[in-house]
C-alpha cells in the first residue's frame, strides 16, 4: 500500500512540475521575436556588405576597427 501511495505521489509531483515548467503563448511570442531580431541583422549585415561593395569599386577603402 505505501508503494501505491509513494507511486502516486511521485507522478503527481512529475506533472505538476511538467505543467509548472511547459511553455504557454510567451514562449511563441519569444520565438518570432528571436525571428525577427535575426531578419533585421541579415538585412543590415547585407547592407553593410553592398556598403562595402560600393566603397571598393569607388577606390576609396577604408578600414575601421
């Protein structure tokens, strides 16, 4: 019998803790936040690239660290 109590128990606390740890509808809203954060720094790591394109055709080159 205090096997089927301890069983019992153990479970209920594994699921509760599941339940308490699961992702809800933040964890979507923090993904295509992550997404859009990565667009924007492809779009701007582009335009730095046809930036650079552009200076090196012109034939002034400049290097900045």
């Amino acid at each position: 019998m205090k096997r089927k109590i301890l069983a019992a128990l153990l479970a209920s606390t594994m699921v509760l803790s599941l339940v308490g740890c699961g992702s809800g509808s933040d964890g979507a809203a923090a993904t295509t936040d992550t997404q859009d954060a990565a667009s924007t720094e492809e779009a701007a790591t582009t335009d730095d690239a046809a930036a650079a394109d552009s200076e090196a055709a012109s034939g002034d080159q400049t290097l900045t660290v």
